[in-house]
C-alpha cells in the first residue's frame, strides 16, 4: 500500500515540479510557504475576499464568451488568467491558517512533508541555514529539466 496521497505516479510527479519550480523561481522556501503552495485551489477560495471572487469569476465568463465568438479574440481570457494568478499569490501569502478547517490545514502540511522526504531522497532539496527553510540542489534543477522533457507539467 502507497503512503502518499497520490493515486498515481503521473500525479505525484507533477506536484514535485510544481514544488521544485517554486524553490528555482523564488528561492528557498520556509514549511510554511510551502504549505500554504500545496493548498488546492478549492482549499484556498473559502479564504479569498468575495468581491475578488466575484470580479475574476464575470472576467473569466466575459473572456470565454469573447473567445467562442472569436477564437482569435483570447486577450481577455488571458487577462482573466493573470488576474486569478494574482489574487491566488496575495490570497496564499496573506490568509490565516485558522481561517482553514483542521482537515484542510493537515492535509497541506502533509502533502508537503510527503513532496519534501520524496525531493529530500532523491537528493533534490536540502535543509536551508534555516532549519525550517528548504532550498533546491544542482540535483533538483537538473530534475526540474528532466520533469519538463518527459512531458511533465504542473
């Protein structure tokens, strides 16, 4: 029987590229940070402010609606992209952790326990000057290439 929460394999390495691009894009990581990026999508809206909601939600369906008259018409549903993007950086960088059930709270830390043993045997992080911080090795960037050839995406 498989500990991780990954059904399959294919799942599970597409969350360790998600976890090794964020340590190459933005540096080393505390548990906390990492946490709070292995929240799913659905986790973190019950903690994004409802007008944001609201205002990306019609900017999505007025994007989709522009593109299906125009396929070639796709500049605001990429807007309505780079807006939710936004919003879910402020969100995850700001919200507190008692504003998110108990479950949802373990289920973070554990997903990023699990990522960070599976990164940590594979040579691919390695613990910060910071106990608490975790950085990515020569090891981990040559992995972030190999997720990518093989057709890995987050």
């Amino acid at each position: 029987m498989r500990c991780e929460p990954w059904e399959h394999d294919e799942v599970l390495h597409a969350e360790l590229h998600r976890l090794l691009l964020m340590l190459m894009e933005s540096g080393p990581a505390t548990m906390d940070r990492i946490r709070r990026y292995m929240l799913r999508p659905h986790e973190l809206a019950v903690v994004m402010p409802e007008d944001i909601r609201e205002d990306n939600v019609g900017r999505t369906i007025a994007g989709f609606v522009e593109y299906l008259e125009d396929p070639g018409r796709a500049a605001a549903l990429d807007a309505a992209a780079v807006r939710w993007r936004a919003a879910d950086r402020h969100v995850r960088s700001s919200f507190v952790w008692d504003d998110l059930s108990p479950g949802v709270v373990h289920r973070a830390h554990l997903r990023a326990r699990l990522l960070l043993l599976h990164a940590q045997k594979h040579g691919w992080v390695v613990a910060h000057e910071n106990d608490d911080a975790w950085r990515l090795t020569e090891q981990g960037l040559a992995a972030v290439d190999q997720f990518w050839t093989d057709g890995v995406r987050e």
